[in-house]
C-alpha cells in the first residue's frame, strides 16, 4: 500500500481539536511540530527533516470545508 502524502494525511485525521488554533508540520503521514509560531514549527519540522519539505499550517478554530 503506498504512503499517503502529507495533504491526504491531513485529510483523515479525524481529530485535530487539540490543535486548534496552532500552527502543524506534517512529515509523510504524522505531525512531526507544533506550536504557536509558524516560523518556530517550520523549523523544528526542517531540523527533524532535513531531506523532506512538510506541510505547515494553521489549524483554524472555526469549521472549515477543503473541496
């Protein structure tokens, strides 16, 4: 079975509650950094990765809809 990438991963999470509101990393199929700073996430993300480049986001505190 192939690995699903970092969007898919995203989108069967079925919880990401004790996320809201903070920033992600997602390396192949885990959140690899939290926090509260983009920048800060980005870059724990980069020192645990240096050969991959992970998904960053925030995680939104109002319902959103990915079409």
């Amino acid at each position: 079975m192939p690995k699903k990438d970092e969007f898919e991963c995203l989108l069967s999470m079925p919880d990401l509650g004790k996320y809201v509101g903070k920033w992600i990393a997602i390396v192949d199929d885990k959140i690899v950094s939290t926090g509260t700073a983009g920048k800060e996430v980005l870059k724990e993300a980069r020192s645990k990765y240096p050969d991959r480049t992970p998904l960053i986001m925030k995680v939104p505190s109002q319902t959103v809809m990915l079409l």
